[in-house]
C-alpha cells in the first residue's frame, strides 16, 4: 500500500502541512507510522479524502453533457493569431491550454481575469506514477 508523509500529502491534496495535522489529529485522516518512525497517510485514505473535499464545477447552464473532466477557473491569457486562438486558464493548482478557433474564442468574448470552464472529453489519457525503487 502506498503511503505519504504530511508534506507530500498536503502537496498532493493542495492544502498546508497544518491542514493535514489538523485532518489527523479531528480523526478525518488516518495516520501510520513507517519503518523510521515518522508520520504516514495512507495513499487510499488521502485519495478518499481529496475527493470528499472536491468541489463540484458550479454549472449555472443547466445542459446535460456527457464530459465529466470540467475544470472552473480564470482565464490568464488570450492570443490570438490568424485562424486560431490559444486560451489558458488557472483552474486551482492547475493550468489548462485550449487550442480554438479566433471565431470561437471571440464569440465567447473570452479575456484575462474572465470565468471559464474547461470540458474535457478525452477517450486517450496518459497517467503517469513514480517509478519503483527495486
């Protein structure tokens, strides 16, 4: 089983090292010891943990759609150049790129510090791990 120091917990959550304390010592997170004594998470509780923190996507269109992957965040930049357009936005901790049409990223009046969302559907998604030290 995988397991995490506070910090790399709190890393991976997007919370302080004092969150995670906190979590553990209100009994929200479980902790361990390893082999040198320190404090560990458990990778499966710290998975169960960030999800229940999780806040949904505050969808105000009120249309169905089959994406799930939707990230709310600003829009940080806008370039447009002929035909096409390269958007990025600052979901949280992370940074999403779309690649559009001029057309569409005009009609979508599309500026810095604006509220976007970003709909992935991808049928191809590369996940990457730590390699094993063996």
């Amino acid at each position: 089983m995988t397991h995490y120091r506070i910090s790399e917990a709190a890393e991976l959550v997007g919370v302080s090292d004092d969150t995670v304390r906190r979590w553990i010592a209100d009994g929200l997170l479980p902790v361990e010891k390893d082999a040198s004594g320190r404090q560990v998470v458990p990778g499966a509780e710290l998975a169960a943990r960030a999800q229940s923190i999780a806040s949904a996507a505050d969808d105000r269109t009120g249309v169905r759609r089959s994406a799930r992957n939707r990230f709310v965040g600003l829009v940080t930049r806008v370039e447009i150049e002929g035909l096409m357009a390269q958007v990025e936005l600052q979901c949280g901790p992370h940074r999403v790129v779309s690649l559009m049409s001029s057309e569409a990223a005009r009609e979508l009046r599309l500026e810095v510090g604006s509220r976007g969302v970003a709909v992935v559907k991808a049928t191809m998604v590369v996940v990457e791990t730590e390699q094993d030290d063996a």
